[in-house]
C-alpha cells in the first residue's frame, strides 16, 4: 500500500528556498504538496489553487515548477480520491500554457518550441551578458548584470520558452507512468489524462492506440469526446476511417469529437483526406454550429465549444457550407475570440461590398445576419479586439462604428451582453 512517505519521497531534498515561482521563492511548495495529500478536502482544493497560481501563474511556468512534477504524477497514480484529478489537471498546466492550448488546430510545434528554446538557453545568453559586463560603466547596471550572469552561468532559465520546456520535459519523462490512469475508474481522471496525452506528440505511437482503445470502450460522453479529440491531434489521415465510427453515435458530443478529429487528421501531410468523409465530417460540425453546446463539454479551446468548431471549420478548405458555419457559432462564442473570428471569415460571407444604398438587415442571407449581430452584441470593451473592426466592415459596405452597426441590426444603443 503506497503511503503519503511514499507520495512525497525527496520533497525536503529540493532545495526549494533557492526556487522561485510567480510570487517569490518556493519554500511554500511543499506545504502545498502535503496538504494535497492530506485528508481535508477544504485544504485540498486550497493547495491546488495555490499551485496552479504559484507554479503556472496566468500560463507561465517558473524555475520550480518542474521540480513539483514528479510529486503530483504520484499523487496522480496513487493520492487521496479527491487530490487526483486536479494533479493531472495541474500537470497540463504545466506542461502548456493557455495560448498553446488555443494553437490546438495545429498541434503541439514542439520541433519550433525546442528551437526557440535553445536559441535562449543560459548557454546562448551567458556570453552576451559577459560581453556587456565587460563594457557597463555604470556601477548599478554593472551589479544587475553580474547576477543574471551568475544565475545563468548556474545553468538557471530567464527565458520564458526556456522555463517552460524545461517543465514539458520533465511532465513528459512521468507520462509513460501515467498511461496506466486511461484505465482509471474515475472517469474524470481518464477524462484529464486523455486531454493531457494530446499534448505530447512524441509519444504518439503508444498514446493513440491507448486513446482509441478508451475511446471503445468509454462509457463516459465527455471521456470518450476527449479522447477521440486528442486522436485526431496526434493521429494522422490513416485513422480518418476509423474515428469514422463514431460519427454514428448516439451521443452529440460524441459525433462532434469524431467529426472534429477527423477535420483534425485532414490537416496533417501524409496523404489526402477521402473527400466524401471530410464533408460528412464537415456537415456534423456545421449540426453542432447551430445547436446549443453541450453540457458539459470537453476541455479543448478551454471548453469553447462553438470556438473551437468555428476555428476548424476556418483551418479547412473554404466551403458555403464551412463559412455558414463559422457563421452560427459566431453568437456563442467567447467575446474575447469573437472579434476575430468575425474578421476571419468575413471576406467569405460578404465576397464583394453591399450595394449603396445599403439593404436592409433583414433582406441580407442567414449567415450575413448573424456576424453582424454576433459583431453588434459585443460590448463596447471587445468592439477592437481584433484591431480596427470598422476599417474591415467599411469595405465590405457595412456600418463603421458600433453604434451605427447596433442601430442597422436592429439593437438598442445600450445593453449589450458583454
């Protein structure tokens, strides 16, 4: 029987007062880490609050967040009920940060994330700061650049992409271990380790077949959409027949995973996509593009539905039947992605400037009408979001400002939703 001695082996032989986080040195972490383990579910919740704004705080991860990795992979595998499922969930976090995620269309860059990596290790940076040490008269500047220097020549990260590799290694050295938790029987575990799994290409010949196997199996809707998501990330064209399946599922959220993993695998370079299956699979996301999102919902473009079924329906070869789409979801979408994704598809649906004088709203096509409500209700906060939305509407004949689009959709100058 593993025991909390067992969980938290080696914690007191990092020296984690000579760690940093978001808010200082880490000599907090281990308290945390205890309190994980421990029995009161209040102190629980607490600790992994703590963690994930100390160790992954607003995305970034820190010089100690890699040294946290192995005590929650086994807190993962083997701690208290409560504690496991947000130790993998942490354990994404500090894997990839929030704007990784959202790239999820394309996958995991991880050759371009090395490489960004390596381009600012401590050995790379180390003889530039030398080299301005050697010429800085000043004598404040001289003691700031001494200690970067000496802290890079320590072999310690400054660089964000660094720090955060250096935490995605050390996340990816634990996954073989972790595998084992697809066959947990809490499906909210299986749920956080399949979303986990879609992150790591590298060991995306023993987490497909893994995933597919789940996905088979899984009694779970939002499990079994997850995994089969993070199929279509990791896989290529050569499962589009498979994942084919699912597309006859009962479940709605099922046959939008399946269709999404499908338009998923369209994307990779090893062979072309049969055409008939990428329209059916393109027909399902357009079902889920008008109807309400389910609940609940998977974690992918953080739990986004309509974003993330309108950002692949954009990443696909345009269609009427894809823009139409991207169309629907425009009103569900988040206020902070709605804005561009208007102005993403909005050379498709309107493809040549309304006439002068302009028609009215009502008379203009479906998908028209809805990116401009879905422009007009934002509140005034995201109106530029995206940059100059009115630059972009005035040449497509459209009303400049939001007022004047509010007015033309019919909606009242005030009382916008967001």
């Amino acid at each position: 029987m593993i025991t909390y001695e067992d969980l938290l082996a080696g914690l007191d032989e990092v020296d984690w007062a000579n760690l940093n986080h978001a808010y200082g040195t880490a000599d907090d972490v281990p308290g945390h880490l205890r309190a994980l383990c421990g029995e009161d579910e209040q102190a629980q919740q607490k600790a992994f609050a703590d963690l994930f704004d100390h160790l992954a705080h607003q995305g970034h991860r820190c010089q100690a967040s890699p040294y946290a990795v192995p005590f929650l992979a086994r807190i993962a595998l083997a701690g208290p009920r409560s504690a496991r499922e947000d130790a993998v969930h942490l354990l994404t976090r500090l894997a990839v940060d929030w704007d990784e995620e959202r790239e999820i269309i394309d996958g995991t860059d991880i050759a371009a994330w090395r490489a960004e990596a390596a381009e600012n290790s401590p050995e790379k940076l180390l003889p530039l700061f030398e080299e301005d040490l050697a010429t800085e008269q000043d004598e404040q500047r001289r003691r700031n650049l001494q200690s970067t220097r000496d802290w890079l020549a320590a072999g310690n990260p400054i660089d964000a992409r660094d720090c955060s590799m250096r935490s995605y290694d050390t996340v990816l050295a634990e996954l073989p271990t972790l595998f084992t938790l697809l066959d947990d029987e809490n499906p909210r575990v299986r749920t956080r380790t399949a979303y986990l799994l879609a992150w790591f290409p590298e060991l995306a010949d023993t987490s497909v077949p893994l995933l597919l196997g789940l996905a088979a199996h899984e009694q779970d809707a939002v499990a079994q959409a997850t995994s089969l998501v993070a199929v279509g990330i990791l896989g290529t064209t050569a499962l589009a027949g498979t994942l084919a399946a699912w597309l006859n599922a009962e479940d709605g959220l099922v046959r939008w995973a399946a269709a999404t993993a499908i338009a998923q695998t369209s994307r990779s370079e090893d062979a072309e996509l049969d055409a008939a299956l990428l329209d059916r699979a393109v027909a399902e996301l357009a079902a889920a593009a008008v109807a309400p999102a389910p609940v609940p919902v998977t974690d992918y473009h953080q739990g986004d539905f309509h974003g993330h079924t309108a950002e692949l329906l954009l990443a696909l070869p345009p269609s009427p039947t894809a823009r139409a789409a991207v169309a629907a979801c425009l009103p569900s979408i988040n206020p902070w992605r709605r804005a561009y994704t208007a102005k993403a598809v909005l050379p498709d649906l309107f493809p040549s400037p309304l006439p002068d004088p302009r028609p009215e709203y009502a008379s203009l096509p479906r998908p028209q009408q809805q990116l401009l409500y879905a422009l007009a209700d934002l509140g005034e906060g995201w109106w530029n979001s995206a940059g100059d939305i009115g630059e972009n509407l005035t040449a497509h004949g459209l009303p400049a400002t939001h007022a004047e689009l509010r007015a033309y959709v019919g909606l009242p100058s005030e009382g916008c939703r967001w």
